[in-house]
C-alpha cells in the first residue's frame, strides 16, 4: 500500500471511528495535544489501526505513535 | 431496543433468571454455561418459546482462549455484545486455616478471572458502539464477610473494585458497569449451605424470607436498559435487608 493510500484510509478511520475532524488531520497533528484524543481514544486508534490494516502494534511501538505522521510510518513499516 | 446479551453462567439459579428476564424485554441472548448444556437449552428454549431469540454457549469463562471462542461464535451467530452480565460463580467453602489453594484459585478464576476476561472482549465492541452494560453479580459476603468464603467474599470484593475503575475507564463512551450484590437467594447455592445456616439467615432478613432469582433478574433487566443510562460504578445490594 503506498503511504498517500495509508493516509487517506487512516484519515477515514479517525473520521469514522474517533470522530475527529478531518480538516485538522494533518501529519504533524499531536492526538492528544492537537486532536485531543483521550488516553482511552488512543487505545481504540490502535485497535482501529490494527483491525483495518491487519497489523499488530505492540505496547512499546505503541508509545511511540504521537502525531498522525508517526502512525502512518508505524502502519507503512509494518506492511512493507 | 433490542440489544445482544450474553450471561455466564446462564443455564442455573440467578444467571438462567437473568436469561430470561433479558429474553423477555425482547434482548436476544447467548447463554453460557460450563458444563449443563441440558439445562443452557432449557432455557434457551424458555426463551424461544416465549418469542424471544437465544443461544447456548459453553465455556470456561475463567480460560482466556475459551472466552475468546465464546466471543467469537457469539458474534458471528448474533453480532457484538451490548449487554454482558456477569454472574459465573462457583464456591468452594472452607475456614481458612484449611482452606488450600486449588479451593482458592478455582474460585477467583471462575468468579473474578472471569470477569476480567469478558468483560475485557465485550468493551472492545461497546467502545466503539459508544454504548454498553457491564452488570457483574457480587455478593452481600463481598461486603460484609462470611466465615468459610474468604476465596468467594475475596473474589465478589474484588468485582466491586474493578467495576469501579472500569466505570471511571469508559463512562465516557457511554458504557455503564455496575454491581448487584445479592443476599441470600433461593438457589442450589443457598440450598447447599444447609438448612441450619438457611433458617439462621432468615432470622436476620427483614422480609423475612430468602429472594428468588427473579428479584435479582429485575434489577440486572433494568441496569441493562437504555433506561438506566446515568447509574455507573455501583453496587447495589438486593438482600431484603439482611442484618439492617
């Protein structure tokens, strides 16, 4: 999958799935800071991420997902 | 609105009244049971015959890959959980000095192992539904202690605690996750504990008689409703006023 396709079908997710806005889904976007996802929003990310892209994200991975542009690398390395 | 419920431990005693009071506000229900599938399609067909739509659904609820397979075949065959009673619970009554500890494993896998592992598979689908009902069946001995059931008073304690946390964990996605914590109710579980106990209890019980199952069912029906929306992070006892 090319990284502009992981980042529209990722934008759709957080639209869909988190209820975020989409004009303010950006690569640098903070979740937490920025999109103001909270602690239990970021597990159900992973969750979404995971059952959409069918990858495994583990904890320590995980902790290192901050911006949109992070999980779009995470999601891009795993199905390479 | 109807809703998809799953009850363990739903084929005797309160879980199968818990069965059938979901059944009959029109909930389809999967029930579960450990080892009765006899009595599980009993009350399946209670249901049924009633013009509801149920399941029967045998596992381990304390075995994490026999939760994940009970989950699983009860989405493919009714959709995701809405509604998860948890009311698996068995005793193994000693007075601790004798009491070894398969008596006290068994009992805080089968009634709090349990309660962690479904309710853990149920919240993933209720999280995004942004709705669910989490109602876990404790026990007066939870609060008050009971000779001979530190391993069930430890184990119906601790749902008290974790449905507290889970409450604050996911109040926000519009899940409820509440306690009713029965006294003594007419089940092989009280039958067991002997007349002499039975007749005790009784002297202490304000109405003066034990419970039946479906005064407990009523209170889970109702927890279990749209109805009942604002009420999280409680234990409610249903004991006809034991030792008021």
């Amino acid at each position: 999958m090319e990284r502009a396709q992981i980042e529209s079908k990722l934008t759709d997710l957080l639209v869909d799935e988190l209820g975020l806005e989409r004009d303010k889904i950006v690569s640098s976007a903070k979740f937490e800071e920025d999109l103001e996802v909270d602690s239990l929003g970021v597990v159900e990310l992973l969750m979404a991420i995971e059952d959409n892209f069918d990858v495994k994200i583990p904890d320590e991975e995980a902790e290192g997902i901050v911006t949109v542009g992070d999980a779009v690398a995470t999601i891009e390395a795993k199905l390479s | 609105m109807a809703r998809v419920a799953l009850v363990t431990g739903g084929s005797r005693g309160i879980g199968s009244a818990i069965a059938r009071r979901l059944g009959a506000a029109g909930h389809t229900v999967a029930v579960n049971y450990a080892h009765n599938a006899d009595a599980a399609k009993q009350v399946v067909a209670a249901i049924t015959d009633g013009g509801g739509s149920a399941l029967a659904v045998g596992a381990d609820v304390g075995d994490e890959e026999a939760v994940a397979a009970m989950f699983q075949a009860v989405e493919e065959d009714l959709g995701k959980v809405e509604i998860l009673v948890n009311n698996a619970g068995i005793t193994r009554d000693d007075l601790l000095l004798r009491m070894g500890a398969e008596a006290w494993d068994d009992v805080l896998t089968t009634n709090l192992r349990s309660v962690y592992l479904c309710s853990r598979a149920a919240l993933r689908g209720m999280v995004r539904a942004r709705w669910g009902r989490i109602v876990s069946i404790g026990s007066v001995a939870g609060i008050s202690g009971n000779p001979g059931q530190a391993n069930y008073a430890a184990a119906k304690a601790g749902i008290i605690g974790f449905s507290r946390s889970l409450a604050k964990e996911v109040g926000s996605r519009g899940i409820t996750v509440n306690v009713v914590a029965p006294g003594f109710i007419e089940t092989d579980m009280t039958a067991a504990l002997g007349e002499d106990t039975v007749q005790a209890a009784v002297g202490s019980i304000s109405l003066g008689r034990l419970g039946r199952p479906d005064e407990i069912a009523s209170l889970v029906g109702y927890l279990a409703s749209d109805e009942a929306g604002y009420i999280t992070g409680q234990t409610i006892v249903v004991d006809g006023g034991l030792a008021l």
